[in-house]
C-alpha cells in the first residue's frame, strides 16, 4: 500500500516539473510565446533537442501522465530509468515517432 507521504511527493514532483516548465524567465520573455501543442502531438525530435532540466522535466511530466493512465501508483525508480534510456534510444532512432506512444511502448515492456 503506498503511504500519502508518497503520493504527495510524486504529485509534488508532477505538478513542480509542469510549472517549471511552463513558466516563462525573464530570458524568455522577449521571445515570442511557444504555440500549444497537444502532449500526443510532441515528437522524439523535440525531445532530443531539449537539454538540462527542461529534458528532465519533460521525461518526468510524460512518465506521471503514462502512470496515471496506467493507473500506477508507485514506480520502480530503477525501472522508470530504464525505461527512459529506451525511450531516449529509440528516439534517436526514430525522431519523426511521436513521443507518446514511445512513452507507451517502452513503459508497458519489462
């Protein structure tokens, strides 16, 4: 059974990542807003050309969406890296693949 103290820690860590994400620094305020995209339209290419954290952050947010959808409620820290090597390797593979089927695939498999 997971403990509230973990889930609020995972929803801590989901919704951090998200707002860090979207919320824009002065550096970015003279650049012209991103368009919205769709989390099902974001291609492996997009990923592999973020860097730092908003590459981590990114992989975090997709991990908690497949989660939720999974309906998982704790992860395997060892297996979540595992499988976001694959993902990360099979985008550099194929770029053009949309990452959230990759997402998918990669954290059904064990």
């Amino acid at each position: 059974m997971i403990s509230n103290t973990k889930i609020r820690l995972f929803s801590v860590m989901a919704l951090g990542a998200l707002a860090l994400q979207t919320a824009p620094s002065l550096a970015d305020s003279a650049k012209p807003a991103p368009r919205e995209a769709g989390i099902d339209q974001l291609e492996c290419r997009t990923l592999l050309r973020l860097g730092g954290e908003e590459r981590a952050y990114t992989l975090l947010y997709y991990h908690g969406f497949v989660s939720g959808r999974m309906n998982q409620m704790s992860l395997d820290p060892l297996t979540m890296a595992e499988a976001t090597d694959r993902v990360v390797d099979h985008c550099i593979d194929h770029p053009d693949d949309k990452l959230l089927p990759v997402f998918e695939k990669y954290r059904k498999a064990k």
